[in-house]
C-alpha cells in the first residue's frame, strides 16, 4: 500500500469511527473503580445512596487502586493499538510497532510491571488493600515474554479474556479485513476460543455501525449456519431466552469474571435489555465483577449503535483517554 494510501485511510478511520472506541474507552472509565468487585454485599454499600455510581471518586476495586478516569488494562491495550495506528506511517509495520509499544507500556520499567512484585507481597496479606498502580492481565505478561522470545506468535494461552478484543478494535475500525484481525488478536491472545469471541464482538459493532435494527438479530440470522461462530450463536439464544430476567441474576449464571464465554453473554443480556448508552454501562456496573471487559463491549456497541451523541458529555469529559482520542481527531481534520 502506498504511503498516501495509509495516511488517507488512517485520517478517514478517525474522522468515521472514533466514537465506537470513544464509546469504549469512556464505558471502561465509568466502570473501573468498582472493577473486580465480586461480593454483592459490599457492591450494594459502595453504591447506596449514590446519585451517580459511574466513575466513584474512591476506588473501590480490592486488588488494584488507579485515580478515577483512567482505563483498566483491558481498554488500555486498545489505546496503545490506536496510538499504534496513530503514529505508524507504513500499514505493513503496525504489528512490529504495536508489540514494541506493548513493551513500552506494560513491559519492565512501567507502572504495570512493577507491580508484579507486589503482588507476589499482597497474596501472602490476602489482599487486604488494593496495590497502588495498574494490573497486567495474564495475556498481556505471557505476549511481553514471548516477543522478548521473538516468537512468530506472540499472544497469551493460558486464559480466554477480552485483551484480543480491545486490542483489535481500533484496528478493526480502520481495517476490517479478517486475516488481518486474526493477526492482531494473536498477538496478545492466542487461543481459537480469544479469536471467535473477539471477531463476533466486532462483527455485531459493525452491524450497529452499519445502522442495523437489531444487530444482535442479524448476527444470529448471518452466522446461524456459519460452523465458526456456532458456539457463539448458541450462546446468544441462551441470553435471549432470559431476556425478562433480572440482569444482576444473569450475569451471575453466565459467570461475573473476566473469562468467555461468561463476559460475552453478560454484555449480550445488558445490550438487549437496555435502550441507551448509559443504561446499559450503569447497568453493568452494578451486575459486579469483571465489569470494565464487559463494559468496553457494551459501550462500543451502543456508541456504534446511536452515535457519540449518546455517551454523556460529563462522562467523556471524566475519561483521562477520551483527551487524546479526542484531539486527534481534530488533527487529522485539519490535515
């Protein structure tokens, strides 16, 4: 592809399609200082009497403590592949540039990595208090190992979380090409089970992008047949058959941690069974648990949906990444 031709698609991404990963970033945001709260009973005292449960000023996540606005490492691996994106001139180098900045941000010398030690220290205590600074997720520790192993492939294989997701999103938005997509799931997430869920999640935000009436429907009547996405399919009908039963309930049946298939039919039943935006990641919120990989799901799907006029102003204005997706926007406009 030549140079202009990259640039031109890149400015065009931006101008098109930031709101979805906005939607994503600013839903992970609202959810991520109540991340990774399981017992039901301390989530009912975190947020009685609150007027506004999204983006608590305190955290209360019990493993991990970061000042309110910032991401969780789910979504941050999708700003440093839009970052990534933003800066890299040739689209054949944004793989090799994409793990060099994984490294950089999460890798030895940053925030994230640092607090491996501690929390080899706050196991033996029984996590009495949240470890100040960032969580690395497994895949994210097992892809840095394997590109300073330089293996063809990179991605994680002991566990089956959304990091394949958020990676792949803002790459999906610009380059929706599947062989492509695959590329950059494995890199940080390398089991078949990362990939199907993944492709499925950005299948349905097309839809929704693309101004389907019901996008969920329509994934299931496109891919019913389709042995690739048969799980997934299956997994869908489940969710619908408990569409009139309470969310909180759901999520707990379909698991409230970060693994799939849990996460994904956890944002299914909040997708359908809410009418906006806000709903939707509020609702999550409260259902407890691995709430910020379900809420980038959610909330790109709803930003996908009904736009960027449908993710509250104040909301966007409290996400510390929105800033930055934000202003670049404004730059690639004016070029």
């Amino acid at each position: 592809m030549l140079l202009v031709d990259h640039l031109q698609i890149r400015k065009q991404w931006v101008m098109d399609n930031f709101e979805i990963f906005l939607g994503a970033t600013v839903a992970d945001a609202a959810a991520r200082p109540l991340h990774w709260v399981y017992d039901p009973k301390k989530l009912k005292g975190y947020i009685k009497g609150k007027k506004e449960i999204a983006f608590l000023k305190k955290n209360k996540s019990p493993f991990y403590s970061i000042k309110t606005g910032n991401v969780s490492g789910y979504n941050d691996v999708g700003q440093v592949m839009f970052k990534t994106l933003i800066s890299t001139k040739k689209k054949s180098d944004i793989i090799k540039n994409f793990k060099k900045n994984i490294v950089k941000n999460f890798g030895p010398g940053s925030a994230y990595w640092r607090n491996l030690k501690l929390r080899k220290k706050y196991k033996k205590i029984k996590w009495k208090k949240p470890m100040n600074g960032p969580w690395i997720h497994q895949n994210i520790l097992e892809t840095i190992k394997n590109i300073k192993a330089k293996k063809g492939i990179t991605g994680g294989t002991k566990v089956n979380e959304s990091d394949g997701f958020c990676a792949a999103l803002p790459y999906y938005l610009y380059n929706n090409s599947e062989k492509d997509l695959k590329k950059i799931i494995k890199t940080v997430a390398n089991t078949k089970t990362n990939e199907v869920y993944a492709l499925a999640k950005l299948k349905i935000i097309d839809l929704a992008n693309k101004g389907e009436n019901d996008p969920i429907k329509r994934f299931i009547r496109k891919y019913g047949k389709n042995r690739y996405f048969k799980e997934v399919v299956n997994n869908i009908k489940k969710v619908l058959r408990l569409k009139n039963q309470n969310h909180i309930q759901v999520v707990k049946k379909f698991g409230k941690a970060c693994s799939y298939p849990g996460t994904f039919m956890g944002s299914i039943h909040a997708i359908i069974t809410s009418a906006s935006y806000k709903s939707a990641v509020i609702k999550t919120i409260k259902a407890g648990g691995c709430n910020c990989s379900r809420a980038n799901f959610t909330g790109a799907y709803f930003a996908a949906l009904k736009g960027v006029k449908s993710i509250p102003l104040q909301w966007i204005k409290k996400t510390k990444a929105s800033k930055e997706i934000i202003s670049h926007k404004k730059n690639l406009i004016n070029i």
